[in-house]
C-alpha cells in the first residue's frame, strides 16, 4: 500500500492512453495482419523540414534558447497569435491577452486553477476528453456531466438546468474530443450567453480548430467587445505542426486572468519551452499553406470514416471530424472488454468509451472512439475490413 496519499489523486482513474497501451504486452501481431494503431489523436510523423531547420538553428546558435524566459511566454508568440487570432476570428486580441504554455493540457489546467478550488463545480458535456476530468478529480473539484444533445453537440438550456451556486464554468471543445463534433457558432454563442447571465467563465477548448471542415470563422466569441468577461479561449500547437513533444500551447483570456495563471506557471514550469516556441513562431510565419495541405489530408480521411460506416450498417457513426470518429457498436459486449479483445482478435487498439463517460454509464458501454489521425486511406480500408470480419 502507498502511504500517504492524496485521496483526490487516488480517486483519479488512471491514464486512459497508457492504460490501452498495456493492453498490446505479449500480444503477438502476425506479419499478415500488423496492429494499426487508433487509440491516440497525436500526430506521429515530424514536422516539416523547414521547421526542423529552424530549431536546429536556434538550438545551436541562438543562446537565449537554452535559458528561462518569460513565464507567459515569448512576445513575438504572443504577439504573432494575437494578430492572426485577431484577424481570424473577426475580434480584437491583444498580445498581453495572450500566454504560453507547456502545451494545452498545462492550460487547462492553469485555467482551472484560477477558477475553481475543492468543492466546486465544472460542467463537461459528456462524452468529455478524459484528461479534463482527470484535472478536475485531482483538484478535488467536481465534475458535473452534461449529456450531449444530437450530433454529440450539448444544448446551452441543458446546461442552464446544472448549474449551483457552486458551479465556476463551462467547458466545451470544438471540433471535439472525442466525438469529432463541429460545435454551431450559435451553440456557443447561446453557451457564452448563459455563462455571462450566470456569472461563470466558458472554456472552449479548439486544439483541432485547424482541421475544422468548415470555411470562415467557427465562431463570434472573439467580435464581442467584451469577450475577455467570459470566454476563455484554448489552443496546441501540437496537431497543427507536430510539436507533440515540444509541448506549446496556448490560453486567450483577460489581463486580470492571466495575472493569476502567472503564479500557476511559474510555480509549475517557471517557462515554456524555448525552443517549442521557437518552432511555432516559425510555424505560424511560415507553414499557412503546409497546414492547409494537412488539413485536406485530415478532412479526406473523415469522409473515408464516414464512407467506411455506411457499409456497416449495424455500426452507428455517432459523431465525426477533426482527428475522431465516435461509434456506437453492435455488440451486447461491453465497449471496454471489446476494445480489448479487438487488440489481440483483430489488431486494432481502440478507446472504449467507458474512459469518456462517467463512471457506469451505459452510454459508454456501448462506444468507442477511432482517432485516424495517423491511419491513411489504406490503413482505414483495412481497419473496417477487420471490423466486417469480427465476430463476438
């Protein structure tokens, strides 16, 4: 027995990715049928030349590289996302509005920890990313669930029924993890409405907003004068330049509330990482029309998804975008001793979607979640003819 131990992190589930990992331990893949891997939505392959260039050469010649900087990250990042946020989203951020950290899971977590202490409240749609309800038991802060409505897209009137004196926010992402759903602007707009009317913050996590199918803006968060009240924006540099092991991520919010998120990186990360930086800054100068071409990758490989399903008409196709697909399956097993018979069965290392539901939801029994972001077009053909051929 481990002693002592913070009850609130003995209470948190466990790592769902590493847990699915442990599933492949003695699994032994035949040549003919080698595992294809969907379990995690992180790009695997490098970035792109260019910005490899570009952190070699700051690793070798640029000496501040290789030292602390400021704890809310480089001027010229901050500068460069408020200028580009500014114009994408049709609203007015300013780079002191701006902070860096250690990729977007890290800002969530300082946002949180500005907001909400042991006893309190946030609300998640469910199915919810899994990471998020980790923090938040870890915090002691309770999570209180809102089923998605159709199409995996939560309702703002739902919400309005969950909310105490103890609730602090609202989180959403968008396009979703894990269901892959393109949240409407209206659906956010209704969602910061109440948030405003109620007095929380809303969080809207877009770590996939470059793999959005839609074209223009997602939403009008940003036109709103005063949107710095409310909405708190998220963003990862990790899918869009694969920076996956840099680490770089992003929180949009007021002046006041990064004052606060300041004490929480400085005591957890003192900086982000340099050279991450580094490479998203020449990312974002640079690589526009690289991201457009990984984009069409991406948004090809969700219509193969939703092709695929079709011809299995006894799957459902929940919800699908970004790097997800969320099904519902047909079989009376549930979905996390399923996922493990198909490793071993099939060789397919899925996510049941009892780590995306709260605790005994039936719901959760009976999905999962394909992340095809380093799947191409024949690695998909093979996985639904796998999933044709399987029997319980």
């Amino acid at each position: 027995m481990l002693h002592p131990l913070n009850p609130a992190m003995a209470a948190t589930d466990p790592p769902p990715v590493m847990e699915a990992r442990r599933w492949l331990q003695g699994v032994v893949f035949p040549p003919g049928r080698p595992l294809i891997n969907v379990s995690q939505a992180a790009p695997v392959e490098s970035p792109p030349l260019g910005l490899r260039q570009a952190l070699a050469e700051a690793a070798l010649n640029d000496p501040e590289a290789h030292l602390y900087g400021p704890v809310l990250g480089l001027p010229a990042l901050r500068a460069e996302i408020a200028t580009q946020w500014s114009a994408a989203y049709g609203g007015a951020v300013a780079a002191d509005q701006v902070a860096i950290t250690q990729g977007c899971n890290q800002a969530f977590c300082a946002v949180i920890s500005t907001l909400a202490g042991a006893g309190d409240e946030v609300i998640l749609p469910t199915p919810w990313y899994f990471n998020h309800k980790m923090w938040l038991e870890m915090q002691g802060v309770k999570t209180v669930p809102l089923p998605a409505g159709a199409g995996l897209v939560p309702e703002a009137e739902a919400a309005s029924r969950l909310i105490t004196e103890r609730t602090r926010a609202i989180v959403l992402v968008s396009p979703n993890n894990p269901g892959g759903a393109e949240y409407p602007s209206e659906t956010l707009t209704a969602f910061r409405d109440l948030a405003r009317a109620r007095g929380l913050a809303l969080i809207v996590d877009e770590t996939y907003r470059d793999f959005d199918s839609r074209s223009g803006r997602p939403h009008d968060l940003f036109a709103d004068p005063d949107w710095a009240e409310t909405f708190i924006h998220l963003y990862s540099f990790s899918k869009a330049y694969r920076l996956t092991g840099h680490r770089v991520g992003a929180v949009v919010a007021s002046q006041a509330r990064l004052a606060q998120i300041e004490k929480f990186l400085d005591t957890v990360a003192i900086c982000p990482s340099q050279l991450g930086q580094i490479g998203a800054l020449w990312g974002m100068r640079n690589l526009g029309q690289w991201v457009s071409g990984e984009r069409a990758e991406i948004l090809a490989r969700k219509q193969a998804m939703i092709s695929g399903f079709s011809a299995l008409p006894d799957w459902k196709l929940l919800g699908c975008g970004a790097y997800f697909a969320y099904v519902e399956h047909p079989f009376a097993l549930p979905s996390d001793q399923l996922c493990k018979r198909l490793v071993a069965e099939a060789g397919l290392l899925m996510l049941p979607g009892t780590m995306f539901q709260p605790d005994g939801a039936e719901a959760g029994k009976r999905q999962i979640r394909i992340a095809f972001a380093n799947a191409d077009a024949a690695g998909i053909g093979q996985m639904f003819g796998r999933l044709a051929l399987w029997r319980a």
